[in-house]
C-alpha cells in the first residue's frame, strides 16, 4: 500500500527481538541509550512517526514497544519496515489502519514469517 498509516495499535509483542545491527544507521541514525536499563529506542525520520523501543540484551534488541504512522508511514512500511520485521524471531500482532480508514488490517508477524488479513 502506497498511503499512509493513521494506527499502528499492537496487539501483542512477545520476545519480539531484532539483532542490532539490523538497524540500518542511514535510516536511523544513532539510537538514544540508557546505559543504567539497557533501554534502546531507534527513530527514522522517514514517516512522521517511526519508532522502535526495547532494551538491548546480547546483539538483540527485545521489543517493547512499536510506532508507525503519519505522514509517509506506508512508504516506509513498504520500503524499510516490512524489510526490518521479516528479521525478527517472536511474535507481533499489530492492527493497522491505513489512510482515512480506507482498510484495516491484522499484522501477523512470527520468526519472521508475515502474514496480513484484511478486517
């Protein structure tokens, strides 16, 4: 889909983990760190909301929280996102409205496997 992301609404994230070095720097650039937690938080300024949280463990970062939506949010699912969360192990379940309510979908995600189901 071409249009935007009005709702990223996760349904469940479950040792939901993507290695670190998956996060390409020249979509990202340098992620915030707390070196007290381990918490990581990556943001591209490729859609008007684009960010992953979670806390760094071994090389991986473990999920807890994920945004993608606003302005240019389905090009950056169709040309970064969808890339980036096909290289994760656990599950996420994520419903997303695009544009204006136009679809709604159900994101399935598992070891990397993706599936979508229109709602």
């Amino acid at each position: 889909m071409s249009y935007n992301i009005d709702d990223f609404k996760v349904k469940k994230l479950e040792n939901f983990k993507i290695a670190l070095k998956d996060f390409d720097k020249k979509i990202f650039g340098n992620p915030e760190f707390d070196f007290e937690t381990n918490e990581i938080k990556f943001e591209s300024y490729e859609c008007e909301v684009c960010e992953f949280k979670g806390v760094l463990v071994d090389g991986y970062v473990e999920l807890n929280k994920i945004g993608i939506y606003g302005e240019g949010s389905g090009h950056f699912m169709a040309e970064i996102g969808d890339k980036l969360l096909k290289k994760s192990t656990g599950t996420l379940i994520a419903r997303l409205v695009w544009e204006e309510g136009d679809s709604v979908e159900k994101l399935t995600i598992i070891d990397g496997v993706e599936e979508r189901e229109e709602l």
